[in-house]
DNA sequence: TCTAATGTGTGAAATAAATCACAGATGTAA
DNA sequence: TTACATCTGTGATTTATTTCACACATTAGA
C-alpha cells in the first residue's frame, strides 16, 4: 500500500476515537465528526478512507464497530509482531509490562539491559538478557521493532547494534538524535523534541 | 511566521542534531550531512533553513553554533514559557523534576492531583494543587502548556478544564483520543499511538 | 409515497511541498 | 593567482496533498 505519512497519522488517530466511540457504545460516525475530533476537514477523512478502500453508509456514516474491525485488519494491528526493549530503568520497565500493546500490533518478547545486576533484580514474565545477546536474540525470535529507553549517550551505539542484527523499526524514548538508514521505520518519543516542537508551534501560531 | 508542521519537525530535529554536534566539538555542518540525518534531501534543508531566513557559508555549510544559537532565538527556546503538569503518577512526578525542559522553551511551575493524599506525599522543589486550584494558578500565572499525565478516563476533562483555563497548547501522554478546538496547540505523546503509528508504517514499507 | 435533509465517494481544481537546476561564492591546492 | 571543487540560496518545475463540488444514495418525516 502507498499511503503519505499524514494520511498514516490521521488513521492512526481516527483508530483511537473508534476506540473511544466504540466504548461509549457508540453505532455510527460521520467523517464530519472525526474530522472536528482530528482538526481537519470531512474532505480530508473521506479521502483517507477511500485511499484504505474502505466504505461508509450514506446518510448514515460509517459503522464504528465495522470500520474499526476493519481498521485493525488492514493495519495489521493483529499482526502481534515482535518488540524489545532495551534499557531497563524506569520507563523501560514500566513498559516491559504494557500488555497492551498486543492490541496495537506488538508483542514485547524481550527486554536488554548492560547491568547484570539489574537483570537480576527485575521481576517481570518477560524474559530479561545482557546486550552480549542481543543480536541472538532479534535474530532467532525475529525481532522487528526495538524500543529505545536507553541514556542519551548510549542510545546511537544501541540503534547500530540493532540495525546490525537486523531491526526494521526503532521507537526512540532517549532524547539523543540517532540517526538511521532510510529504509528503517523510525519514531522519535522523546520529551525535549516534543517541547521544542511545541515551543516552534508557538511561535507560528501567534 | 507560517511554516508548514514538516518543516517545523524538521527544523526541531535539526536542532537536536545541532546540540549533539556541538557537543562533539564540530564546528560545520552541511546541509547534506543534515539531510542525511534526518532522511531527507539537502534541498529541503536549505529550502527549510531559507525560509526561516537563515544563511549559510559557501563552501563550508553553517557554523554549529552560531546556527544552534539563532535557532534558539527563533524559535524562542530561551523564552521559558510556563507548563504545568496535571496528574501526578510516575510519569507525571518524573516529568515535573525534568529541569531540562527550561533550556527547551518551558519551565514546570505547577503540578496538579486530585488526590490530597499523593499531594502530601510528593516531595519536589515545584508547587503542587489540588485540582480546584486549576482554572486559578493557570490564570494567575499565565501558564501556557498543559502537560496530561492523568489516566484515560479522564484525559478529556481534565483537556476541558485546561481550555477553559485559558490554556494555549497541550502534550498528551495518556492513551485517551482528545478533542480541542483548532486553536489549542495539540500533540500526542501516547505510547498506543505511536505502536499503531509504527504498525501502519510497517505494513506500507513491505 | 413524496420531499427534504444529510452524508458518502470521487474526479477536478487549487494549494502546498519537495525537488531540481543552476548561478554565485569561496575555500583549496598546484 | 588560476582553476577546480564544493556548497549555498532560490526561482522554476514537478509532484503530492488538500479542498472543492456535486452526483448519488438513503433515511426520516409529513
């Protein structure tokens, strides 16, 4: 498929609020609505939505249930491929435990940190390695997205380690700017980019 | 300024890049070791640096730091804005300690629970209210940016409140859909998100 | 069973963004 | 001091994205 980055974003988005719908029990949505939920034009959310090949009912709108199944199959949120993480500190644990990204298309499989000791003292269901095993690991278990929550010092050596043991995605939570091949997916997370971000949006609003 | 929501993630990125060589003690950059950084081309990089109204030297790129510097200026990074962070679990306590955020256009000046209890508890150098004081401190000391570290269920009202407040941006970090009106600046931290981001990529890259 | 209202789906038009191409500048090396 | 290589800056061009406009479908109400 050929969908443009914004168009991904928005789906992504649109995903969520089905979500949020859906549990509010919620039947039918018109691209009206998520289009003031996302702060874009109905046009736009019709167009994305044809772009999947997706349908709606007319005068209607599109069925919540339906269309978020739908969502789910064609992002391959199912899918359940394979995560790690690597760092353990405190957000690296406190994801470690997130059994709720089996909902969005990953399943953490593994956890990586340098220090034996912490590696000792970590009590989690999923399996715990020094970074000697890295590669091993991503390999054998065919590894797609690794997780970064590593120090910012260490955070560029840690994705050529992964690339090298040939990782396709790479979320980063450290606030290093790691630089990586065009052809890995690769997803910024850190908060000092997103307050700069922020403070840049700031001035080109007012 | 009028600079498309690319180029300001660029030029954000750019930054970051900037504050890492400058650390490295390097002293020019191109615009195609830029370009190579940030997977783009280094025509977008000079077009994006050009319309902020920067220059360059020729045959030599841009000086690290004088280029960090007015950067900095532009986008008004030393400005220090107020934040103030709403929901005080662990990643919100961790959030409002991160003295960083000052060098990158913010200063924490509040923290805000419902609960009195994790009030009385919580030591930090930052004040922190109960949530009836919201609409008062966000109004008495102009704070600008809303930091959501509340769970779901109530991401949405606490967004209401902030608005209401007067609030000018938000930053998500809860997995609730948020709706705010066109003119708040709105960004999405959340980890859901950001799987079901990378899952769409993974399924248009292969 | 008509009519009005509402919401989809999609080519066409408009707008925006990225890329190209090349003139101009300047450092480098012989 | 000359020739060359290299890198910027920017109009022009191409490509991509968004917006528009409207035909079509269907529900609801009279």
């Amino acid at each position: 498929m050929d969908l443009s980055n914004n168009t991904i974003e928005r789906i992504t988005k649109i995903y969520g609020y089905l979500d949020a719908l859906e549990e509010r029990g919620v039947d039918f949505v018109s691209s009206k609505e998520l289009a003031e939920a996302l702060g874009t034009t109905d046009h736009t959310i019709r167009k994305d939505i044809s772009l999947l090949g997706m349908t709606g009912y007319t005068r209607k709108g599109y069925s919540v249930r339906f269309f978020k199944k739908e969502l789910a199959k064609k992002l391959e949120l199912n899918k359940k491929r394979k995560a790690c993480i690597i760092g353990l500190g405190r957000l690296g644990t406190a994801l470690l435990d997130y059994e709720r990204a089996k909902e969005d298309g990953f399943e953490v499989v593994a956890g990586f940190d340098c220090s034996i000791n912490k590696l000792e003292r970590i009590r989690t269901h999923i399996e715990v390695f020094p970074m000697s095993e890295l590669e091993n690991i991503i390999k054998g278990r065919s590894v797609d997205l690794g997780i970064i929550t590593v120090p910012a010092k260490s955070a560029q050596q840690v994705a050529d380690q992964l690339i090298e043991a040939g990782i396709k995605g790479i979320l980063n939570f450290s606030p290093a700017k790691i630089v990586v091949p065009k052809n890995i997916i690769y997803l910024d997370m850190d908060f000092t980019n997103a307050l700069r971000f922020v403070a840049a949006k700031f001035i080109t609003k007012q």
